[in-house]
C-alpha cells in the first residue's frame, strides 16, 4: 500500500481507538460524530483487509494485526505532531493554556504554592490540573497527552521519557519541637532512630519506598506504631504526637514551620532522593511545555541540569 492511498485522518481515528476503546469516547475527543467514527473505520478495515477491532462487552478490542501497527502509528503521528508545532509560539502572558501534572502528595505541598505565585505574576491565564503519579495509566496518559510533566522521584518513569534531574535530597527525621529527641544539632543514631515510636508513610507509585528497603538492608526495625498512605495529614499527626516520620528534606523545610516540627539527620545511611521532571517524546520541542519546563527548573533546580533523552 502507498502512503497515497490512505487518509491521514483515518489514522487519527485508528490511533485514537486503540487508547480509547469506544467509538464514543473517540467521537467526543476528535469532535466527530460517532456515524463519522463508524465510517471512518469501515473505511480502514477496506483498506487494510482487516477487522482491526472487535465488538467486546468491554470495548472495542484490537486484533493482533492492530496491535501490530498501533505503536509505529503512534510514533508517526507524534512525530508529524511535533514537526508541525517546531515554530508554533506561546506566549505566557496572554496564555490560556491548561497544563496536566502528575505528581505526589509531597509534590503537591512543595511544588505548588510556588509554581502558582509564578503564575500569578508571569502567566496569569495560565491553569495547573494536577494527577496522581500512582495512577497505572500514568505512562499512557502522558504517552496520549494528557498528562504534560510528571514531577518527582518516579523509578516507573525512567525509561522512555525526557527527563531532567532537578534536586537531590537527604532523608531526615521529622518531629515535634517538644520531642524528647528535638533537641541537639548531632545526627540521631540507629539507637535512638529503634527506640523512637514511628509514623510509617507508604507512598505507592513513587521512590520514597526505597527508605523502607534500605532499613530492612540495615537491619533496623522500626517501632511502626502508624502507618499511613500519604503525607498529606503528617503535620497534624507528628505536632500532636510522639512520633518520628522518616521524610524528604525539603518536605520537611515546608512542614517545619507551620506545625513546629524540627527535622533531625540521621547517621543511618539511607539513599538519597532524586527529583526530577519527566515528559514524553511528543511534547519536547513544543514552545509551550518549553516555557513549563523552564518555569520548573528555574524556580526548583538547584543548577542547570542536563536534560536526558529517552
């Protein structure tokens, strides 16, 4: 078959069912009908000789021959994409642009009072619709665009995608002021770290279990008297309690002072954290996610990190 031969269109509609599934959810995010939907897979199944998907309870189910072209097809069309938004120019002042970005709980309580004071004053049209990074789909997501940059320490990320370190930080312990353990400037030692009461933060989808992993290496055992599955409440719990919650440092500079906690290091020796932002293929030359990109490792980058390609 020629290139000739076939409409570019009905690879759109091919590429968009492959993600989708249904003829209507397809219709609805290429703005067609869905009898145009329909016709424009009838068309393809001719010209290809092929059923490409069929009729499940479920959806709409490739056959192993449209699984066989669904990533070239992906590609190309991406590429094209891309070609095509080289020149397209953003400007953030007049923008209306909404970006999607994944990321933690700690990702939100870091990164967003800054990020949205930056808006404020260099891009005020400019919208942030934030995702959770655990989310299974997140590699499709932002393969598909709809999910723009995903920020943080994101072990599921690392291969396939742009990515740019932007920190590196320590973990500490994280307590109240009034802790029998607060005072002092020395290191707490795995003595002190055993004998402590702990909050126990299980934070899916994200690098921090590697904390988890290192004790257990160690030989330490925490005294784990809660155990949670986001940061988000952490504050309270520590500044009302005798617990110690093992923490990113820079989670722990935000948390301090609201709630009067004091962060301790620690002599065990446990890995340090690498954030970074994270985008795919199709969005890197385009001016806007640029400007994004930009934004984030100027206001969080602690030098001008290379970016590294997939």
């Amino acid at each position: 078959m020629k290139l000739t031969d076939i409409d570019l269109n009905l690879l759109v509609v091919f590429d968009r069912l492959v993600q989708d599934g249904r003829v209507s959810r397809v219709a609805e995010s290429l703005g067609l009908s869905q009898p145009a939907v329909s016709n424009a897979l009838r068309r393809l199944r001719d010209l290809l000789d092929d059923e490409l998907f069929l009729r499940t309870p479920s959806g709409m189910a490739p056959t192993p021959y449209a699984l066989q072209l669904a990533e070239p097809v992906a590609q190309a069309l991406r590429g094209l994409q891309g070609a095509l938004n080289v020149r397209a120019s953003f400007d953030p002042a007049t923008s209306e642009r909404c970006f999607t970005l994944a990321m933690t709980d700690v990702g939100e309580i870091y990164f967003l009072p800054v990020l949205m004071d930056a808006l404020a004053r260099e891009a005020p049209g400019v919208t942030l619709r934030c995702v959770p990074v655990a989310d299974a789909a997140l590699r499709e997501d932002m393969a598909a665009g709809r999910v723009d940059l995903a920020l943080g320490s994101l072990p599921q990320l690392q291969a396939g995608f742009f990515q740019q370190a932007l920190f590196r930080q320590r973990y500490v312990a994280l307590m109240r002021a009034g802790h029998p353990l607060a005072a002092g400037d020395a290191p707490l030692n795995a003595t002190q770290y055993r004998q402590a009461a702990h909050v126990r933060v299980v934070s899916a989808g994200t690098g921090h279990g590697q904390v988890d992993e290192a004790l257990q290496r160690l030989g330490v055992a925490r005294q784990v008297q809660l155990t949670v599955p986001h940061y988000v409440a952490l504050g309270q719990v520590l500044g009302s309690t005798d617990l110690v919650a093992t923490v990113p440092e820079r989670l722990a500079e935000r948390l301090a002072g609201p709630h009067a906690l004091v962060a301790r290091p620690l002599t065990l020796r446990l890995p340090a954290s690498t954030i970074a932002q994270l985008w795919h293929a199709h969005l890197h030359r385009d001016a806007g996610h640029q400007w994004l990109r930009g934004l984030v490792a100027q206001h969080f980058g602690t030098a001008a990190g290379a970016v590294d390609s997939p």
